[in-house]
C-alpha cells in the first residue's frame, strides 16, 4: 500500500470512529408526552404563590361590604380592590397577599386597622407543576420538559426524582428559572457527597423551570482500551490522564510522547502535542480537557505516523461537518 492509500484509510477508520461513538452515545430524543393527572385539591395553596389568572376570594375582616369573590388577578399580578387602587400579589402566598391588601387600605387611609385574608379559589393551572427540560430519564433530552406536579414547593432533588433522575449524560449543574421572570436564572452545582447535596440544595416552587444541560464530552480515540466519549461528570472538570483511565488507558504499543489532544477554536480543531509519558513520571502536569476535546494517543509503530495531525483535522471536520461531534 503506497503512503496516499495508507493516508486514507486511516482517515476513513478515523471517522467511523467517530460515528460508531457517537452513535453509542444517542439516545432517541423524543418529545415529552407526560401530563399530569391529578388537579390540585382544594385547601392546598398555602405554601404556593399566587399567580396570573388565579381567582382569589378577599375577605376583610369585620367588614363584609368590603369582602370580593372571585376575583381574577390580572396579567400583571394585581387585583383591583373596591376601594382604592389595584395592588399586586402575584408571587405572593395567600398569607401574605392578604397582608399586602391590609397594607394599602392603610397605607391609603382607607382603614386604620384592616385585617384581610386571600384564598386561592381557582389556580391559572389546572394544577400547579414544575417543568423539568433537558437531561432527565423522563425526558431523554428533549426542550418540551416534563410537567412535575407541585402543589406545594419541593427539593430540587425530589423534583429530580419525580422526573425520572439526571441521566447518563447529564451535567451536575443545572439552571433553574423562577416563575417570577424578574429573578434572574441562577446556576446549582449538585454536589457527590451525600451531606452537601442535602444541605444546599434549594427548593423549587410552581411554575419554575428547571433545566439540566447534557454533561460536555472528551472523545479519546486511537492506541486506548475503549476508544470513546468520556462525560464530564462531577463537577464538570476532567483532566488529561483522567480521561485516558476512563477509556481503559493507553496501551503497551502507544507512543506517549506523541499524543495530541485537538481543541475547537473560532471553528477549527487546533493541535497540542502532549507527552503523556512526562505527565504519569510527574515531571509536566497534567492538562485540564475541555468539552469537546478530541484525543488521540498514536500507536508506537512507524506505520502509523501516517496517521497525522493533517488526517486528524481533516476527519474532524468531515466529522463535524455530517454532526457526529457536536449534533448529539
């Protein structure tokens, strides 16, 4: 075989690599079809806030001619009282809804000791729920998220749980999304120790969104015992020799010298050279991967020399091109 056939057909390998690992990696990503069954039963609205279109009763206390039924907040959260003008509850638990309400009767020297109460008559929902999108069993990664009933607020794991728990290839940090827009979405790393998970993790409320982005991913292909794509778990930090274990690690005939570790940037793979051999005396350090890092540890042999950063590259972006990297 002369040294152009032998090129191309270390590409060609190359990139059946890729799709034989990508293609073990995909899971079906079919829309999520779960809906909830049960409404929420009256007398259960204590813990959960008032949100637009619910209907409330406000009831003020030894003044009947003051008391509203069925009374629908508006878009914007608010109520329009009988007596002065709208007040806003939305977000707010019945508790302190009626709070709010007794204050501006007050606060507009309408009453001088008003005492009023909020009940939920009728939810905007037909039953409070969270939605869970992303990388959950119950969802296998779809956008369409799964509705979790909520008639009260829940740990962040339980509502985990309720979706069917993180799968395989899901990121440890996820971002979760208050019903309340004006609370910017913040991020909870959730952690592998028993204690910290149960004592950080916040609660979720009705009508949040709870999104669990896929974990990145390494592929380590070339002279290891399982070529394939390692998944950054934990807290989404691997490093080099990590990486290589979890593959099965290099084998006796590779040339560690020699690995190359291919890194995306502005839309191209660009090339490190790696002594691997130097990293497992002590004597460099180890490489922190990024997502979507492509690792390749060369065999020993001069044949496959021919199998070179140009080959490399170039079946990356074949690969890229078709989405076996970066589409699944």
């Amino acid at each position: 075989m002369d040294v152009a056939k032998a090129v191309r057909a270390n590409r060609l390998t190359l990139i059946a690599s890729l799709v034989a690992l990508s293609a073990a990696g995909t899971s079906a990503q079919q829309p999520a079809t779960s809906q909830l069954q049960e409404a929420v039963a009256p007398g259960t609205y204590e813990s959960i806030s008032i949100i637009p279109g619910d209907i409330v009763d406000i009831h003020v206390l030894n003044l009947p001619e003051l008391d509203q039924a069925k009374v629908r907040v508006t878009d914007g959260g608010e109520v329009t009282l009988l007596l002065g003008e709208p007040v806003k509850i939305g977000g707010l638990t019945q508790g302190a809804a009626g709070q709010a309400i007794a204050a501006a009767y007050m606060d507009r020297h309408i009453l001088r000791n008003a005492h009023v109460s909020v009940t939920i008559e009728d939810s905007s929902y037909a039953f409070h729920a969270a939605t869970v999108i992303g990388y959950v069993v119950g969802g296998a990664g779809s956008t369409n998220g799964v509705a979790i009933p909520l008639p009260a607020p829940r740990p962040l794991l339980t509502v985990l749980a309720m979706a069917g728990g993180l799968s395989d290839r899901a990121s440890r940090t996820v971002t979760i999304q208050r019903l309340d827009r004006s609370v910017k979405p913040f991020n909870v790393l959730i952690p592998t120790n028993p204690d910290e998970i149960l004592a950080s993790q916040p609660m979720i409320y009705p009508g949040d969104i709870v999104d669990v982005p896929r974990a990145g991913i390494v592929y380590i292909l070339g002279n290891v015992g399982t070529p394939h794509g390692v998944v950054m778990q934990e807290d989404g930090q691997i490093s080099l020799l990590q990486a290589l274990t979890q593959a099965g690690s290099v084998l006796p005939n590779s040339s560690l010298h020699n690995v190359m570790v291919f890194r995306k940037a502005d839309g191209d793979y660009k090339q490190l050279k790696v002594n691997v051999g130097k990293i497992v005396k002590g004597k460099d350090q180890d490489i922190a991967m990024k997502a979507e890092d492509v690792v390749w540890v060369p065999f020993s042999y001069g044949k496959n020399i021919l199998v070179n950063a140009t080959s490399i590259i170039a079946a990356l972006g074949s690969a890229t091109t078709e989405g076996i990297i970066i589409n699944h």
